[in-house]
C-alpha cells in the first residue's frame, strides 16, 4: 500500500512539473514554414519524448527492449552540418531542422546492445541535410555519417570489423530510409509512392555489416485497423526487409508503433516490433539532477 502511494505521489508530481516546464519554455520563433499548427507545436521550447516496448530481431532470436523517439526542433548549419550555437549571430547560416534520435537498448545473452540514429531534416524544404548512426556492443562499436551536399550523400563509416574498415564515398541523392521517420512528421505527403531509389538506414547497414548502396524500394500507404485504432500505414518493402510504420492520421502525426521483418545468417525471417507507451513533451536536456531520474520510471522504460 505505501509503495502504491508513493508511485501515485510521484506521477502527480510529474504531471505537475510537466505542465510547468512547458507553459515555462513556450515561445515566439520566428520560422520559414507557412504552417501555423507546426510552428505553434514544434516551436514551443519543448521535445517531444516518446517510449515504445520494443521486440527486436538479433541473431535469429527476439529479444526484449527499449526503444524511444526524440524529436525536437533545431537552428542548424547548413554550412557545417552542426547545431548553432548562436544563431541569433549567425542567421545567414541558419536552418531549421527537426531532428530525431532513435535509440532502442537491449540484449543479447550476456552483453547489451545500445543503437542510436540521428536525422536531421530541413523542415522548409522536407530535405534531410544529415543523419548518422552508432553501435555499440561489447565486441565494440561502429559508426557512419552522411551529409548531403551539391553531388548527393557523402557517407563515411568507421567499424572496428576488418572487413568493414574505414570508408568515404559519394551516393547519388536518393530518399533516405532514415529521413521517412522526420518526414513522417513534417509532412507525409512528401513521402514519395511507388517504385523509388532509397538508401537503406544507416544502422541496418551497421548491423548487417552492409555496405551503404542505393536499392529499389515499393513504397506504399493506406488507412488501416492496428492495435484497435485507426491509423496510417506507410510500408516500405526493400529485397529482403519490410518495414512498416503505424502513425496518427492527422497532425502531429504521433508515431504509435512499427514492425521490420528481416532473416539474418540465413534463418527463418522474424519481425521486430515496437509500441508506444508513453510520451511527454518537456525540455530533457535540463532534466540532467539526480531528482530527475524518476522521468525513466514515468517513461516506463524496462531496460536498466
């Protein structure tokens, strides 16, 4: 009974701190994208932090996880491909991006798995400018980066696997799988249909010691009946992997769950999944004390 009252407590106090941060941190911005309900949303001092249950595929086994999507808006050098500092000083040279950080947790027998993705997408022009992608494991970890310019993507990638090494090279411009995640919030119009060139995301090509490419992919949408609500489904099916986002129909587009189905080394093809548990809006990169931890318990997160 104390230990029930005690987590009602807590909640309540959260929500209260919630509130507070928010009305606290909201804001005039001054941005190029004619949409006033996006500016009023995405503009308000605030990220947007969401929780999923994840089940993921690794060597031919499912395993139990974390994932969760951080989206919050940025003023971005279209120079340097980095968040502005001082933007107020360097206007020229400013962007606004809506970025995203994906990061799923979880194990595998003994040792733990930690990936995370970074998209960052010009919100006037729905372009992604840059994304990258990070494993870490205890075998060791593995990095790619790629950032567009006049000549398409370049993309390099760092991986402690011989076979792998160091690379540098230049693709074509093609729509990234990654930037489907930020365009899915934008505006998901601007995801093209049909039959498209894609460079595949950048932690697949990790995972599966890949090398980055463009391959075809059949690109589809439709309304649909998943986890009895109804949503919008986008599928992106490549030659061995399908992937499948289920989202809000109308804006803000929240991203409620996704299932990728894939073999590896030859198995039987299984399919990761994720569902949204909660999600705040609330500016996470001042909630840094050690009073604030209690924000992972309201996040439900599992993986410790």
């Amino acid at each position: 009974m104390y230990a029930y009252k005690k987590k009602f407590i807590f909640i309540g106090i959260g929500l209260v701190m919630l509130i507070g941060l928010g009305s606290r941190l909201t804001h005039k911005v001054e941005v190029g994208f004619k949409d006033n309900k996006f500016n009023a949303h995405w503009y308000d001092g605030n990220a947007e932090v969401s929780s999923y249950e994840l089940t993921q595929n690794r060597y031919g086994k499912l395993r139990q996880g974390d994932a969760v999507l951080i989206y919050v808006t940025e003023d971005f050098s279209k120079s340097k491909h980095v968040k502005l500092d001082r933007p107020d000083q360097d206007k020229k040279d400013a962007i606004k991006v809506l970025k995203l950080n994906s990061t799923k947790e979880f194990r595998t027998g003994i040792y733990p798995y930690h990936l995370m993705a970074s998209v960052f997408t010009e919100v006037e022009k729905a372009k992604t400018v840059k994304t990258s992608h990070s494993v870490q494991e205890w075998c060791g970890h593995t990095y790619s980066q790629l950032n567009r310019d006049k000549n398409g993507y370049r993309v390099r990638g760092f991986s402690y696997f011989q076979s792998e090494g160091d690379t540098d090279e230049v693709l074509a411009d093609a729509l990234l799988e990654d930037e489907v995640w930020t365009l899915l919030r934008i505006n998901p119009n601007s995801i093209p249909v049909g039959r498209q060139n894609i460079i595949e995301s950048g932690l697949i090509n990790r995972l599966h010691h890949k090398k980055p490419g463009i391959s075809e992919c059949i690109i589809s949408k439709a309304d649909t009946l998943w986890e009895a609500r109804q949503v919008a489904r986008l599928t992106l099916q490549m030659d061995d992997r399908k992937l499948v986002i289920y989202s809000e129909k109308d804006f803000p587009f929240t991203i409620y769950g996704w299932e990728e189905s894939y073999a590896e080394h030859g198995g039987k093809v299984l399919t990761s999944k994720a569902k949204l548990i909660r999600q705040f809006r609330l500016p996470y990169w001042k909630l840094n004390d050690l009073t604030d931890s209690g924000w992972r318990d309201s996040l439900a997160l599992r993986y410790r």
